[in-house]
C-alpha cells in the first residue's frame, strides 16, 4: 500500500479506503475466528486483492471498453499497482498459480496486496526467509512467462 502513494494526483482508491472497506469484509461476519497471524494476514491480502480488483474492472469496462492489454510484470512494483489492465492481468495469472502452487500463491498475495517484506511474508506463512525467497523468485518467473502467454 505504500507504494500507492506514487499514484496521480486525483486517484479515486486511497490506502485509508482500501484498508477501511478490507476491514468491513473482513469483520463483516461477527462469527469470524482468526487462526492465528497468517490466516489474518492471508485473509487480509485476499479483500484487498478483490477490491482492487473489482474497482480495476469497473474502471477497464466502463473507460477502456473491455479491451486487455499486455502486460510485463518485470515493469510491475509491489502493492497495488496504478494500472487497471496490469492489475487484472496479474490477478488472472495468480489464479492460475494460485491452482498449481498454492504456497507460493499465498505468498505473492502478501508482498504484492499487502507490501509486505520477504521476512515479513515468511513469518506470517510460518515458512523460513529463505524458503519465501525461493517462493517469491519462482513465482515471478512463474507469472512473467504466464502473463507473456496471453
């Protein structure tokens, strides 16, 4: 989320809001039971990653007429990119991980949604900083030659 703050002048999602409305869908169902640091964090990343994702698609269908775009996720920096297409294209290919290689999944979803730092992810995965490492370098290149794909 911090790197939001690069974001032109006049963007309609500050990180205040996208904190605020992860909050209500989290807490929404009064009965919710955290397991621990990781399954909040996790559960954290997955609201943010949707409302971003369904604010990027309402901005692609309404400006853009539906059209993608290809995307290099080289170009692509950490939590909550600027661009609507890239977003969605990333989203599309993290699902498509996300069905191969959950862990590592998980992991994207916590630097790339939430900003989390490699040890940061680690801990709340429960998983040593070398192994998030290795997550976080296969699953880029995992997604790098997905999204070329489409």
């Amino acid at each position: 989320m911090h790197r939001m703050s690069n974001e032109a002048p006049g963007h309609t999602l500050q990180p205040t809001a996208l904190v605020h409305e992860a909050w209500l869908r989290l807490v929404g169902n009064q009965n919710q039971q955290w397991n621990g640091r990781a399954h909040f964090f996790g559960a954290a990343a997955e609201a943010m990653r949707r409302i971003l994702i369904e604010r990027a698609r309402r901005k692609r269908a309404v400006r853009h007429g539906g059209e993608q775009q290809r995307v290099e996720l080289a170009e692509v920096e950490l939590a909550a990119p600027a661009d609507d297409d890239q977003l969605l294209a990333i989203n599309d290919a993290l699902d498509k991980l996300a069905a191969e290689r959950k862990a590592e999944a998980e992991l994207v979803k916590l630097r790339y949604f939430v900003g989390m730092t490699n040890d940061e992810a680690a801990e709340a995965l429960g998983v040593s900083p070398r192994t998030a490492k290795s997550y976080w370098t296969h699953a880029r290149a995992w997604l790098f030659r997905e999204i070329q794909k489409e």
